[in-house]
C-alpha cells in the first residue's frame, strides 16, 4: 500500500512538473520594436504628406507615393508573416491582417482618384495610427516568460 | 503527512482569483482606451462630414473602417484575457505541485 501512494505521488509529481499550461505565445521584443518602428513610418508618412503638400499642382498624385506605399505595404505584410508562423497565434494575426487590409484599400482609393484631401489624410493616419497601436497591445500583453 | 485535497483545492481556487483580480487594471486601461479612441475618432468623423469635407461615400467607407479596427479591438481583449487565464492556471498548477512534492517522502 505504501509502495502504491509513492508511486501515485511520484507519477502526480511528474504530472505537474511537466504540465504548463500556453493559450498565447510568448511576448517578442524584435516583433513589438518592428510594430514600433512601422508605426513611426506610417506616421511621419501621413504627417508629411499632409504638411508638405497640396492637391493643386498634381502635388498629391498618386505616384509621388509609390516608395512610402511599397516600403509600409512590405512592413506590414512582414509582421502578419512573422506572427503566421508563431503557434497560438490567430488573435495577432487576425489584427495583423486587418492592418494590411487597411491600409491597402487606403492605397488603392489613392491610385484610383489620384488625390486625397487632408481631411482623408488624417482619417487614414488616425485608423493606421490605432490598428497599429492594437497590434503592439496585442503584442504587450503576452508572458515574457 | 496527508494530503488535504480540500485546502489544495482551495488554494488553487484562490490562486486563480488573485491572478485574474491583478490584472483587471490591465483589463480596465485598454477598454478605456478602446473607449477614448473611439469617441475621438466619431467625434472627428461626424465633424468632416457635418462641414462636407468628406462625402457620404466616404463616410460609410469610415464606418467599415471602424468596424475593422473594433475587430482588431476585440483580438486584443482575447490576448489579454488568455494571458491572465494561462497565468493563473500556472499559479493554480503550481500550488499542486507543490502539495504533491510535500508528500513525497524522498
């Protein structure tokens, strides 16, 4: 009888050494500091094309944008990669590819009319600017260890 | 020694409590954020549109927007409360490992 509750205690003991439970993986410094750094670009890339130019003189056309669109479009499709690849991760990538999705229609309506008007430069910044903001939430909130 | 499976239960129990209890200021600053965000950026849609400097068209357009990012929002609050539900289902386990070790007489 005492050999069988040592055997039970010892087969426990091994039970919850071994037994963590993960819902989410674990927090990624590179991840939040490259959601930091898109961030910053997609600001400074609204902030300048709202402070530096106008529709008047074909300022706003499309093709002035073509690199800044390129370079965030690539940043953006590089963090929903990276977070793809990572188990337990389908809230992440969820905010992930909603980012992307915005952003793109945001690109899309600016090479179909051509131009854009500030006050859809600032909405497109504020929605960019809180997507982003969700992701490094998302991103914040998971075990370091 | 015995092992009390009544106070490890309870123990555990309170475990979890104390975890989830924790992080409901974590909890509570992103929904107000959500909150805050949101009220800023109706506010600032509703302004546009009353002053016609968006059009209708892109109005709506805003409100699909919204609801992408109240999507993303919602994401946010499942991570949070995952990590406080595997923190303290670790707590939880940890305190049974520890009453199971107790008992082991080597």
């Amino acid at each position: 009888m005492k050999k069988r509750i040592i055997i039970l205690s010892m087969f426990l003991a091994v039970i919850a050494n071994s037994c963590k439970v993960t819902l989410v993986p674990n927090y990624d410094g590179a991840i939040a500091t490259q959601i930091d750094n898109t961030l910053k670009i997609v600001d400074s890339f609204y902030l300048t094309m709202l402070e530096t130019t106008k529709n008047k003189n074909n300022d706003r056309a499309y093709f002035h944008f073509i690199n800044s669109y390129i370079n965030i479009e690539i940043e953006l499709q590089s963090l929903l990669d990276k977070n793809r690849v990572r188990p337990l991760n389908k809230n992440s990538i969820a905010i992930c590819e909603n980012t992307l999705k915005q952003f793109q229609k945001y690109k899309s309506q600016h090479k179909t009319d051509n131009q854009i008007s500030d006050a859809n430069i600032i909405l497109n910044r504020m929605y960019m600017h809180d997507e982003l903001v969700r992701m490094q939430m998302g991103e914040a909130f998971k075990p370091t260890n | 020694m015995k092992f009390d499976i009544n106070e490890t239960l309870f123990q555990m129990l309170g475990a979890i409590k104390q975890t989830v209890g924790e992080n409901w200021p974590e909890v509570k600053s992103a929904m107000n954020d959500f909150f805050q965000g949101r009220r800023t950026r109706l506010e600032l849609l509703a302004d546009f549109r009353i002053k016609n400097q968006i059009t209708e068209v892109e109005f709506q357009s805003r409100l699909v927007d919204e609801k992408l990012l109240l999507n993303s929002e919602l994401h946010v609050i499942a991570i949070i409360s995952k990590a406080v539900a595997q923190k303290a289902a670790n707590a939880a386990i940890d305190i049974l490992n520890k009453a199971v070790k107790a008992l082991i007489p080597f």
